[in-house]
C-alpha cells in the first residue's frame, strides 16, 4: 500500500515547491517606482513628478541616482510644467 502513496506524495511535494518558487519570485521583484528618474547627456538627472508628489520626493529620487554615480549632492536646477498629464512637472538635478 505504501508504493501507491508515493505519487500522490511527489505530486504534493513538486506543486508545494512550485508554489514557494512563484512567491519567492514575486516577493523578490522590484516594485514600479512612480516616478520617472533618467540621466541626461550632459550627465544632469531628470525627474518627471507624478501629480501630488512633492518636490522633496523629487529630490530623494535625484539623490539616489546621483549617490550610485558616487556624488554626494543632488542640486536642483531647474523646474517646469510638462502636457503630460500622468507627469505634469519634470525636475532637473545636477550631482555634486
């Protein structure tokens, strides 16, 4: 009788570690940050700011992006309306 219980065992055990596998992986990926961070050619960092951000957020994500260029600052430079309704302010930064 043992043998016949051993499918339906490997069966548990395989979709058991086929369901921590998924979870693993969705618990791992990395969220969408909502807001839009790029570096410019003349090496000044962009941020387009969703509606209701403030611009201290702003300036946290500029941050970040200049502290993996290895600069310590993030200086704001400029700030200006865009058409774009889902970012309506874009905001640039220069890394010091």
């Amino acid at each position: 009788m043992g043998i016949f219980y051993l499918p339906i065992i490997l069966m548990k055990i395989t979709s058991y570690l086929s369901l921590v596998l998924i979870l693993g992986l969705v618990a791992c990926g990395t969220p969408d940050s909502e807001f839009g961070v790029y570096k410019q050619s003349d090496g000044a960092i962009g941020v387009h700011a969703p509606k209701g951000s403030k611009e201290s957020e702003t300036q946290e994500m500029a941050l970040a992006e200049c502290k993996k260029l290895g600069k310590q600052n993030a200086v704001a430079v400029e700030s200006r309306k865009t058409v774009n309704d889902r970012f309506p302010m874009t905001y640039i930064y220069l890394c010091r």
